[in-house]
C-alpha cells in the first residue's frame, strides 16, 4: 500500500517559499489561525489531484492559485505542489505546475505525464479531486447530501467496481465497432456475391473459350502443317518437271536452229539454180518469212492467252473461295438465328418467370411489413405491460415501505415539535446581539472600499500606460530587426559583388591574391542621392571598373581572367589614369547648370583622380531642356546629364526615357543606404532605451501602488471576515431560527400528511395488486401471441430470403442471356455486312472472269487463225516443192534434201509447241499450288510448325474434322472477355478474405459479449458484498457516534443494480428514521464522519485530508472523533486541519501554520521526539 511521505509547495497562493511538510504514519494535525494558509494545503492537494473548479479551491481564475506577492515579496510567476509516496516498489512523486502565461503540466517520477495517467495510478484508492479521501472545509456534510448516484460512485470507488464499469464501457464500444464493422462486411459481401456470381459465369465461358482457342491453335497447327508439307512437295514435284520441260524445250529449240541452219545453207545452193527455180525460191522465201510471222505472231497470242489463263485461274479460285465463304456465312446466319430465336424465348421465359417472383416477393414482403407491424405494436403493448408491473411492483414495495416509515416518522415528530420549540426562543436572543456588531464593520468595510476603488483606478491608469509603453516598445524592436536585416543584407550583397560581372566577383573572390586591389568604382566613389540616378547613366558600365593601385596588378588580374576563361572586367591602375577634367566657367553661369560630375561626387583624395578620369568635364543639369540650350547657345561640348538621367553625348545624340528600378543606381546607392540604416538603427536603440526607462518608471510606480492597495486589502479582508463572521454567525442563527420555523410547521404539515397517506396507503395498496394480477395475466397471453408472431416473421423472413436469393440468380442469368444476344446480334449484323461485301466482290470479280474469259477466247480464236494460215501455207510451200520437182528433176536429190530439212523443221516446230503447251500447263499448276501455299501460311501466320508429327491423309481428315467442330463451338461461345478470369479470381478472393473476416467478427462479437456478461457478473458480486460490508460498518458507526442509534445505507430500485442509487437513513435513540436534510450541523458532520469511516473500514485510502470535520463538534463528540482516529491510524494517514485542542492531541506530528507579510510558513512540532526530549 502506498504512505505518503512529503507535501513539497513552491508558489501556491500563500506558500510564497519553497515549503516542504513531512507526513507521520499516524495522524498529521494541521493547526494556527484563521488566514493563516491551513486549508490552502487542503486546496494544493486538490489542484493537484486535477481539480477544474476554481471555486472548490477559493479561486476565482487560474493565475488567483499563484503567489500575487506582498510589501516585501515580488508575486511568483509559477505555482507547483508536490506529494511523495513510498512503496514496496520505491518512491513516487506526483506533481504539478502551473505558470502566469497559461502553461500547466503535470508530473510523474519528475517526468511530464497527463492527469489521466495520474488517474490511473490512483484508480480504486478513494485519492481523488471528488472522492471521499479528500473532505474539504464545510464539505463534510455534502458527503452525506450527495445524490443517489453520487453516493454510489463513493461505494463504486471503495468496491473498485470503477475498473469494470471502464471494461465494459471499452468492450461496449469494442462491441459497437464490431458490430458497424460486421455490418459493413456483410453489405460488401452481398454486393461481392452478386458480382461474383456474375463473373462466374464469365470466367467459365473464358475458360471454355480459352480451352477451345487452345485446342484451334493445335489442330490449326498439325492441320495446316501437314497440308504445307503436302503442298510444298507438290510445288517441289511440279517445279522438277517444270525444269525437265524446260531443258527439253531449249534442246529442241538448239535442234531447231541448225536444221534453219542446214536449210539456210541448201536455199543459198539453190539461189545459183537457174532462173525459173530461182523464182520458185523467191517465193517460197516469202512463204518462209510469212510462216515465221506467224509463227511469232502465233507465240504472242499464246504468251498472252497464257497470261489470261493465269488471270482465270486467279479469279476463279477467289470466286470459289468468296463463295464456299458466303455458303459457311449463310450457315452460320442460320446457326445464328436458330440460336437467337432459342435465347429470345428463353429470355421471355426467364422475364415471365422472374416478374412471377418478383410479384411473389412482393406480395410476402407486403404480408412481412404487415406482420412486422403488427408484432411492433404488440411489442409496445408488452413494453407498455412491463413497465406499468415493474411501476406497480416499485409502488407496492415503496407502500410498505412508506407505511412502516411513516408510523416511524409520526411518532418522531411529536418528539421534535417540543424540542425545537426551545430552541427557536433560546436564537432570537442570540441574533439581536449579532446584528448590533454587524453594522459597525458594515461602516468600516465601505470606507476601506471606496479606498482600494480609487486606488485601483489609479493602478489601471498605470498599466495603460504601461502597456501603451510596452506596445511603443515592440514596435521599436520591429522596426530595429527591421533596419537590421536590412543592412545585413545590403552589406551582404556589398560584401558579395552582388549585382556586378561574374569576372569582378571572381576576382573579389581572391583579393588576397592581389594585394594591390582597391574596390569597383561603385564603391570609391560617395555620390549624393539627388545625382544618383545622372551619376549611374554617366557611369554605364563603368561602375564595375575596377581599381587598382599600380599596373603590374592590373596586369595580374587580366592574365587570370585570360586563363581562366572567366571573362572580361576594365581595370583602373592609378599608376596610369590621367584627368580629362577641365572648368568651362562660361558652362558654369547658364541657369540650368547644377555641377561639374567629377566634383558632384565624393572620393578619398588619393583616389581623386578617378572622377576626374571617368567624368572629364561632364556636367549635371536640371533637365533636358537645359542640356539642349547649352549645346546649342555655348561651345561646350562635353556630356551633359539631367537630374533624372536623360543624356546628350560629346556627338550631339540623345539617350534618354524611363529607367525604372535600375541595377546600376542601386549599385552606387547601396553605400549610401548602408551609412543611412546605420544611423537609423543608432536613433532607434536611443529611443528603446529611452522608453525601457520609462517602463521601469511606470512598473515601480504599479508596485508601489499595489503595496498599498494590499495593505488596504488586508484591513479590508480583516473587516470583510469579521462581518462575514458576524454575518456567517448571523446566517447561520437566522437560517437555523428560519429552519427551525419552517421545520416546526414541516413537522405540523407533515403529521397531518402523514396521517391521511396511512389512511390512503391501504387502499391503494389493495387496487394495485388487483391491477398488478389483471396485468400479470395479460401479460402470459401477449408473450404467447408474440411467440407465434416471432415464428411467423422469421419463417416468412426466410421464405422472402429464398426468394430474393432467387431474384438475384435469374436477374445474373437474365444479364447473361441479355449479354450473349447481343454478342450473337452483333456477330449477324457482321456476317450479313461481311455477306454483302463478298457478294459486291464476287459480282466484280465475275465481271473481271467474264471478260478474261472473253479475251482468251478471242486470244484462241487467233491462234486458230494462224494455225489455219500456217497450215495453208504448209500446203502451197508443198504445191510449190511439187512444181520445182516437176520442173527440176535433175535437181531431184537435192530437192529431197531440202524438203526433209523442212519436214524435220517442221516436226521440230510441233514438238518445240507441245512442249511449250505442257510447260505453260506445269506453270498454272505451280501457280496453284504456290497460291495455297500462301494461304495455307497466312493459316499459321506467327506458328513454330517444326515439332509437328507427319499425318497420314486419313488422319489429316479426321484432324479436319476436330477443327471444324472446334471452330463451331468458338462461333456458339460467341464474344468472350478474358478479363472477367483474373476479375473473378481477385473478387473470389476477396469475398474468401471477407468470409474469414466475418466469422472473426462473429467470434469476436461473441467474446465481447461474454467478457460483458462476466463483467457484470463479477462487478455486481463486487459490489453487493462491498455494500453489504459497509452498510454494515456505517451502522455500526452510526450505532457508536449516536449511543444505539441506527443508519442504513439502502439501495434504491433499479433495473440493473450496478445503475441504482444509494439513500442513507438514520434513526437517533428514541426517534424514527428522519431526513438528513433535518439535522443540525454537527448531527450531519457526525454522519459525514461515519460513512467516511465506513468506507476505510472496507477499503483504506493511501491517505485522508480532513479539513475542520470536527467544527460543528462540541467536545463531547470531537473526543468521539479524535477515537476513531487514533483506532484507523495504523491502518492509513490523516492529515486533519482543526482548531480542536481534543483533536490536536490525537496527533503524533503538529504542524503549525503561521503568516507574516502575507507569506504562510509551516512549523513542525513532533510530539513523539518531544515526549523523548522532555523525559
């Protein structure tokens, strides 16, 4: 158990002083005079404890608990109190501080902690701002006076039920977040339900589509694979024997060749025959040359009815492909519309079924809302029953508790009519004298108080002014930060070159390394601020010159610039400068003339070559005007500048305009600037020094002024508590004379009162229970009725739940369907859009078919045609062989000759033809085949076809066949989404984590409500045995205090008992149980003192302040309170305040409390070292 050790006080209200009050194990007594500061330790403990009303600590603000100072003492700026405990674990210090600006911390172990910490480690000791522990000055009978639910906090706090009630709060509010949160988890789950359901449906179709779009792409890949295989060995196969052709073809034509060769040679023999075969020869010449143009003519037609027929084959494999297209299309179509017509009746079946449901659903959930109506009203009548039993019930047991108190009470105020009728006389006596010495000290209080008024008047005067001057004050110290920062920062750029060329900063940079740097020319030179602005425009670039002192430095400088690639800056070594400077003194007497430049400016005399330099003879005038006029009307022709910077050069032009915020001005006016902040910044310390003095003045004048007005206070409290005594002392007789007045016309009324409620009680009591019985009756019959509507609602709730269930099922089903119509719509509108552009297609195309089949046929027809000329030619060469052989038959030999030359040339010619026929049919058919090809390898576009077995053509039949079944089944599918996979996978799982969610919640919810219900249990078993224990305690006290009276403490109806309030009784020796409102001050501060007894008895606090408990006591009762005492002092420590020497003796430590210059002090007095110094 924690002891307290140590009361530390540093600054709180009269403890002006680090005050340190050592606590016995015992008793601690408290004692000195009125005013001297006893019962502001009683406040300190209170403040610390957490104490927000500042009137409960006799304050009216937060700074009234700070030493406010006295003649001699300065007032504090902060306030602390500290306690020491020990225990078994070592020492704890609590503390808190507070200081004039507002800030307040508590402390822990010295460390900043929070009062709920505090609370915490306090929690269930009874030590506290509003606890039983701690009775103030004249509070001892608020304890008792205390409402119901007051008192029961008191017990709650000695029962420590305090803790459970805070577990139950947290599990309480643990339960209603789990119970939100299990809600909004269940409202989730039904929305995920809903989409996961839906996107079942989906992910199948996409695993379906995927397993079939798979299944494709394998039969597709064995499928085309082996119909290239077989292609490309047809192409190989007819490319040999395009080859074979070909190479026949060219030996035919070499034959060819030499047979025209050899004819060639026997015409030439022939060409030496005579006359008339010459002849001949000439003709069959024209014959020769007529066949071979046709011959030739003869091989274009074929070229190009060869290139026909190519065109044909072309076409008519495109129509064919186009129209075996539009069959599978108009098969589809009318797979399609089959489907269409089987979904649109299952839609409307599924519509008609659902609205079927939905009216069903409907007409449940309006039979439910009827029901649930119903059973809500029948829920009120049995809400309404229960109340008016448990109503009747408290009215029955208040009855018989009235009756036995109100024969109780009747003969007690017989007893008390008499007795109080003494003392009311005995008071009138007493008031008379009192009322004499109250008007003295009223005289004297109004004269000190029209004193302090103007006195106050006058000291509000002075803190106007002072806080006039603590305004003028800061804004002295703004404006100096001000003017500070400002040339901080002037002085900073003037430091950095800031506004000057990177080459100029570079060398600044290093000016160590040149020992013979000066500064720019914008730093040399001092200029006026009214020439500012003419200065900077004759300057231009000027400013940035930079000086140094002899020429081998410049040197330096331009040569690390040069290797350093920094840039370029003027140099002006003052070795080298030369004046260009020289008075015109006509210039000087025109009106307009201010100055020369070179004099206009400031410069150190060994630096004044510089302007002259710089600035020639340039002049500064007023204005333009006057620029112009000197020009023209003098022979001065240097620069002249206005004021405001316009500028007319030595050659007459004119630059001017406006400048605005130029660089170049601030560069030369940032000097000045400097030296003019400075000198402001030097005239503000003056005036803040000046008005601190002043402040000073003002404050000593305030706290000479409040010296006073204390002093005027003091005789003022003195004369106020006098009155307030004499007026408290007179409140009291008066109230107690009033109360006696009242009470003996209570006691009148209520004799007669309770006389005619006995009478009534009976009666009331008999029509209660005949009520109560008709009541209990209904009661049973309601519940059973309620039961059956209970039943009822839940399984038409269930029946509503299937049903919506059902809803929810068809409507997925229903968007399915709804979904699937409108892939199978959009698939007909493109088959039929794809149908019509085939059929345009095939119509071009046929019209392309018709006329390349035109063309060959007359490309035939001319090949016919030289055929036929060539063949009668054949026929007329022979006539003409015939004739030369009749003519000539002595040249019959060589004639023969000549004619097997030409029937060889002729065979050679027939064979060199069918071979071209046969070659240009082998060149259609590779034509083909290269054709499929193409298409066979669009087919596998993207496919590896290198690990594909070699089927059979049986099995690439069969393979075929798969591939179209596949390919149908893909067209049912219809469109497909592929993300609705992935989209159910991460819904399924969250609906998996949701479920686990929920029944953790369920869980979670279960415990909480079974930590509630052990809570309950355990706090009510608590707190009915604490009651009992003291209640039996306080009557025992009550039974001690009172020579055999009696107390109680009662617990008054309640639905639960951990909410019910608590009422004291307490019967004197021959009297009846009275109101505690009816007893006298000391009869009340001795019931006060019981029932705080009664709950040490049961549960000690660390420590107990008790501040002047024992006032309203005479001696007699004070020697039965300093018992009582002595009996508890080893079980706990008292810190008792009292002017009671009976009770002072009780102590083993005295500390006495004494003031001076409205500073308390404590003095310790050990009564047990006393006793061993003394003997």
């Amino acid at each position: 158990m924690m002891k307290l050790k140590a009361l530390y006080i540093r600054g709180f209200k009269s403890f002006a002083f680090p005050t340190k009050m050592n606590v016995d194990s015992g008793i601690t007594a408290i004692v000195g005079p009125n005013g001297s500061g006893k019962s502001n330790i009683v406040d300190a403990i209170r403040w610390l404890f957490g104490e927000q009303s500042m009137k409960s600590i006799r304050a009216d603000n937060r700074e009234d608990v700070i030493f406010a100072g006295s003649e001699k003492s300065p007032p504090s700026n902060t306030a602390e109190v500290k306690l020491v405990f020990e225990n078994v674990e070592g020492t704890i210090t609590v503390g808190r501080e507070v200081s004039r600006e507002g800030l307040s911390h508590y402390l822990l172990n010295n460390k900043p902690a929070r009062l709920k910490d505090i609370k915490e480690l306090f929690k269930g000791t009874g030590v506290g701002r509003e606890l039983y522990s701690i009775v103030g000055q004249g509070q001892v009978d608020k304890v008792i006076t205390a409402s119901p639910y007051e008192l029961r906090s008191l017990l709650e706090e000695a029962a420590g039920t305090a803790i459970y009630k805070e577990k139950k709060r947290e599990a309480l509010s643990k339960l209603a977040q789990t119970e939100a949160n299990l809600d909004r988890v269940e409202d989730i789950l039904f929305e995920l339900g809903k989409q996961r359901k839906s996107l079942y449906l989906k992910a199948k179709r996409a695993e379906k589509y995927l397993e079939y779009r798979d299944s494709l792409a394998r039969l597709k890949k064995h499928y085309y694979g082996n119909i290239l295989r077989i292609e490309r060995e047809t192409l190989e196969t007819h490319e040999v024997e395009s080859k074979r052709i070909s190479e026949e073809l060219k030996a035919i034509q070499k034959k060819l060749i030499e047979k025209e060769s050899h004819w060639n040679t026997l015409r030439q023999e022939f060409s030496e025959m005579d006359k008339e075969i010459e002849g001949f020869t000439q003709l069959l010449e024209e014959y020769k040359k007529r066949q071979n143009d046709l011959l030739e003519l003869k091989e274009m037609y074929s070229r190009r009815l060869s290139d026909k027929e190519n065109k044909l084959i072309e076409v008519s494999t495109k129509l064919d492909s186009l129209k075996e297209e539009i069959q599978k299309l108009d098969k589809r179509k009318e797979e399609l519309k089959m489907i269409s017509d089987s979904m649109f009746r299952e839609i409307e079946e599924k519509e008609n079924q659902l609205k079927l449901i939905e009216q069903e659903r409907d007409e449940i959930v309006r039979k439910y809302s009827e029901k649930e109506k119903d059973w809500l009203k029948e829920q009120e009548k049995h809400e309404a029953l229960i109340k008016r039993l448990n109503r009747i019930e408290a009215e029955l047991e208040k009855l018989e508790g009235f009756r036995e108190d109100a024969a109780r009470r009747l003969n007690l105020i017989h007893s008390q009519i008499d007795s109080k009728n003494e003392r009311y006389n005995a008071l009138k006596e007493e008031i008379e004298g009192l009322a004499l010495q109250g008007r003295e000290s009223s005289e004297k209080q109004k004269e000190l108080e029209e004193n302090i008024n103007s006195t106050k008047e006058q000291l509000r005067s002075y803190e106007t002014e002072l806080e006039e001057l603590k305004e003028k004050s800061s804004r002295l110290s703004a404006d100096l930060r001000k003017v500070q920062i400002e040339r901080t920062t002037l002085r900073r750029q003037q430091e950095e070159y800031q506004g000057f060329s990177r080459a100029v900063r570079e060398v600044f940079t290093r000016k160590e390394t040149f020992e013979s740097l000066v500064d720019v020319v914008a730093n040399v030179i001092d200029v006026p601020e009214a020439f500012e602005t003419a200065i900077s425009v004759l300057l231009g670039g000027h400013m940035q010159d930079i000086v140094v002192e002899d020429s081998s430095t410049a040197k330096r400088v331009v040569d690390f610039l040069k290797m350093n690639k920094i840039g370029r800056a003027t140099l002006l070594p003052l070795d080298l400068l030369q004046s260009n400077f020289y008075e015109d003194a006509k210039v000087k007497k025109h009106p307009g003339f201010i100055a020369f430049a070179a004099r206009a400016v400031k410069v150190d005399k060994k630096y004044s070559i510089i302007p002259e330099h710089l600035f020639g003879n340039a002049i500064i005038v007023r204005n333009l005007d006057d620029a112009i006029d000197i020009r023209k009307n003098t022979s001065y022709r240097g620069r002249i500048v206005s004021v405001d910077g316009q500028l007319l050069s030595v050659g007459g032009s004119i630059t001017g305009g406006y400048l605005g915020d130029s660089i170049r001005s601030d560069l030369i006016a940032r000097k000045r600037k400097i030296q003019f902040l400075a000198k402001k910044e030097n005239e503000i310390q003056k005036d803040s020094q000046l008005v601190a003095k002043e402040i000073q003045r003002r404050k000593d004048d305030i706290m000479e002024l409040r010296g006073y007005l204390r002093v005027l206070q003091e005789e003022l409290n003195e004369v106020v508590s006098k009155s307030a005594t004499i007026n408290r002392m007179m409140h009291e007789l008066l109230k107690t004379s009033d109360g006696l007045k009242n009470e003996l016309e209570e006691l009148e009324k209520l004799r007669e009162e309770y006389t005619t409620k006995l009478n009534s009680s009976y009666e009331k009591k008999e029509s209660l229970n005949d009520e109560y019985q008709t009541l209990t009756k209904e009661k049973a019959s309601l519940e059973k009725q309620m039961t059956q509507f209970s039943e009822e609602l839940k399984r038409e709730k269930r029946k509503l739940e299937n049903i919506q269930n059902n809803i929810i099922d068809s409507k997925l089903h229903l968007a399915s369907l709804y979904e699937k119509k409108e892939q199978y719509s959009k698939e007909l509108a493109e088959i039929t859009q794809k149908r019509r552009n085939n059929e345009e297609e095939i119509k071009v195309l046929s019209r392309e078919l018709s006329q390349v089949e035109s063309d060959s046929e007359r490309l035939r027809k001319q090949v016919d045609e030289q055929n036929r000329e060539l063949e009668s030619l054949k026929k007329e060469t022979q006539s003409l062989f015939d004739n030369i052989r009749y003519q000539r038959e002595g040249k019959e030999e060589r004639f023969s000759r000549l004619q097997d030359v030409e029937n060889d040339i002729n065979t050679l010619k027939e064979q060199r033809e069918k071979k071209r026929e046969n070659l240009h049919q082998m060149e259609l058919m590779i034509q083909e085949t290269r054709l499929r090809i193409e298409q066979v390898l669009k087919e596998l576009e993207g496919v590896d076809i290198s690990d594909i077995p070699e089927l059979t053509r049986e099995e690439i039949d069969n393979v075929k066949t798969e591939l179209d079944d596949v390919t149908n089944k893909l067209k049912f599918l219809g469109s497909v989404d592929l993300d609705a996979i992935e989209e159910y996978k991460l819904v399924d799982a969250d609906f998996l984590e949701l479920s686990n969610q929920k029944a953790d919640l369920e869980k979670a919810k279960e415990k909480l409500i079974e930590l509630i219900e052990k809570t309950d249990t355990e706090a009510r078993t608590i707190f009915m045995e604490t009651y009992e224990k003291i209640n039996a305690s306080f009557a025992r006290y009550i039974q001690e205090i009172f020579d055999g009276g009696e107390g109680e403490i009662k617990l008054m109806p309640a639905d639960d008992i951990l909410e019910a309030g608590l009422e004291i009784s307490v019967k004197r020796p021959g009297r009846k149980f009275q109101k505690l409102q009816l007893m006298s001050g000391g009869e009340k501060a001795l019931v006060g003192i019981a029932l705080v007894f009664a709950l040490l008895s049961i549960k000690p606090s660390p420590f107990y302040v008790l501040d002047e408990v024992d006032a309203p006591l005479d001696d007699f009762n004070a020697a039965r309170f300093r018992k009582m005492l002595e009996r508890h002092a080893s079980e706990t420590q008292f810190l008792v305040v009292t002017h009671n020497k009976i009770v002072m003796e009780a102590a083993s430590v005295l500390h006495g409390i004494t003031m001076a210059d409205g500073i308390s002090k404590i003095i310790p007095v050990e009564f047990s070292a006393l006793e061993t110094i003394m003997g």
